[in-house]
C-alpha cells in the first residue's frame, strides 16, 4: 500500500493535520506541499488531500490540483477550520485546527 498525503497550507494549520496523518499511516508513504508535485498522475493506492477553506471552496491550489489529477486510488480530504467562538463549541479557541 503506497500513500501519500498532500498538503496546501498557508499559515500552517493544513500542515500541521496533514502530518499528523501522515504519522499515523503505515506502510509506503509520502508527506509533500502541493508545491512540490511533481506530475499529476501519481501511482499511489491512497490519497489524502489536506486544504484549507477559501470563500467556501477548496483553496485555489487544491482545486487546481483535483481538477488535473489522474489517478485511481482511494481519497479522503481534510482539513482545519477557523471559526468564531461559536455556541457549538463552547470554549473552544477560533484557531484550534481540528480535522473533518
Ligand atoms: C482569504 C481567506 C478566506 C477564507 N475563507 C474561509 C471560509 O470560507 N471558510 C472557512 O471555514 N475558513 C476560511 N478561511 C480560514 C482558513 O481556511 C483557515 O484559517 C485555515 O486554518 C488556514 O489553513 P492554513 O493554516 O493551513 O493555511 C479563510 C482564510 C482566508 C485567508
């Protein structure tokens, strides 16, 4: 089983969630920024797909990616949210990076 998990972060919540998975993987795996692509199509049996949320949308070097991939291998997506301290998690700090 050959993993990789990709990441687009900014300001290093994504990062920080992406390797915590990559950790947690076994087997054959790689940890790379979506800036170090090399090729669109990946030979990888498992994809894990770290972004971070933009206007509501994947951010713009995400959906880049996900539009030009070529692949066949399972997918999952994650990725942290910042929200106000809202009724929903009380006492719960904006910036706590939390995966999906
Ligand atoms: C321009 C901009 C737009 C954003 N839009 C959203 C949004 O629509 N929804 C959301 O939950 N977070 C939004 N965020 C918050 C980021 O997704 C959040 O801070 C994320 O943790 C950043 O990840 P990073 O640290 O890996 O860059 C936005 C942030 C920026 C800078």
């Amino acid at each position: 089983m050959k993993s990789l998990v990709l990441y687009s972060s900014q300001s290093g919540n994504t990062e920080t969630l992406a390797k915590s998975v990559y950790d947690s993987l076994e087997g054959e795996k790689e940890l790379r920024s979506i800036d170090e692509i090399p090729s669109h199509e990946l030979d990888h049996d498992l994809l894990a797909v770290g972004f971070w949320l933009k206007a509501g949308k994947p951010d713009p070097k995400t959906e880049a990616f996900l539009k030009a991939c070529k692949m066949n291998a399972k997918v999952f997506f994650l990725r942290p949210m910042g929200l106000p301290k809202a009724p929903i998690m009380p006492g719960r700090p904006w910036n706590t990076p939390f995966a999906c």
